[in-house]
C-alpha cells in the first residue's frame, strides 16, 4: 500500500512538472515579441536631443493580412496590439519608438527602433539600437557597422540579410536575420497603422 501511494504521489508530480514544462514553451512562443521599453530617458536623449514621450497602443485588426503580406510572415501570435511611443521636443512630435522581442539563436533578443517622418516622404529609420541579447557575437550585433545600415530605410526597403543588410557576422546571420525582421515589422506596422497620425 505504501509503495502504491508513494508512486502515485511520483507519478502525479511528474505529471505536474510535465505540464508546467509546457505551458513554460507555450506561453514563450505566445508571448514571443512583447517587449518593454527599458531605458527610455537615455535612448530619447541620445537619439533625440531629449523631450518628452506618450504611449500609444493600436489594433492591429484588419491591417494585419497587408501587415503580414509586406514583411514576408505572420505576425507574432501575441501581435494583436502593438505599442509606439511618441517623442515629444519643444511641443512637437520629433519621431516615435517602437520595440519588439524577437527569438535569437541565444534567447530574446530586443530591438529598439527610432522612426521619423520628413516631410513630404516616407517615415524612415532614424537609428536602430539592441537593448538586451544574449548572443555570441553580441559585440558585432551592437556595432555602427551593423545597426548603422538600417538609417534611412524606409517600409518598402528590402530590409532583408543578403539584400540590402550585410549580417553582423558570418557566423550570426540568425540573429542579424531577427534584428531585421523586427526593424521590418515595426516600421511596416507604423506605415500601415498610420501611427504618424496618432
């Protein structure tokens, strides 16, 4: 009777660590590319020159096909509202930022992206930053060399590794791959959100 009782007592702990096992895998796919933002005094005083910012959170809804049919994949399964935050300087907007989680081949990596909006053009990438990585060659993932390619580039930009982006290493191209990609589906969702209007 003992020993029934003690593996039955196994067995169900076993069976609880299993589900919380999955659950764990679930929730991290499901949740894939929410991300804070961690430092914004800093990013806002270096990349702007200092100001003030709000935080606006929009449906994706019904611009999530055109959303999914520019950037080449479908969004994130949490995806469904996506946040940007307006830079305020002086009483005027002087760019927005908007961050994304993406899976790199070490754990999260998170993406920071400044947009501006010129007039009479296109809304392009004002600067690109990492925030938070894990990866091996996180040194070259950070660099100017990198992150500087990204400058100026607009929504229908290619912003694809092996087109118009050079990876930060030979041996990280998945990860450059990830920092594209998010680049690419922040600013196509800010283009197709009409975040500039908000």
């Amino acid at each position: 009777m003992t020993k029934t009782l003690a593996a039955f007592k196994r067995s169900r702990i076993l069976t609880g660590l299993a589900l919380v096992a999955v659950l764990g895998l679930t929730a991290g796919e499901a949740f894939a590319s929410l991300c804070v933002w961690r430092n914004p005094s800093t990013d806002i005083q270096e990349i702007f020159g200092g100001g003030n910012y709000r935080t606006v959170v929009v449906n994706v809804g019904s611009q999530k096909g055109p959303i999914e049919q520019a950037i080449g994949t479908r969004l994130d399964a949490d995806e469904t509202q996506l946040k940007f935050w307006p830079v305020i300087k002086n009483g005027q907007r002087v760019g927005t930022v908007a961050t994304h989680l993406g899976k790199g081949d070490y754990g999260a990596i998170e993406v920071v992206v400044a947009i501006v909006d010129p007039p009479n053009a296109p809304a392009k990438i004002k600067e690109v930053r990492i925030q938070r990585d894990r990866e091996r060659y996180r040194q070259q993932l950070r660099s100017d060399a990198f992150l500087s390619q990204f400058e100026g580039k607009q929504a229908a930009s290619a912003l694809t590794v092996g087109s118009d982006i050079k990876a930060a290493h030979p041996d990280a191209v998945a990860a450059s791959r990830v920092v594209a990609l998010s680049v690419k589906k922040l600013l196509v969702a800010y283009d197709k959100l009409g975040i500039a209007s908000k």
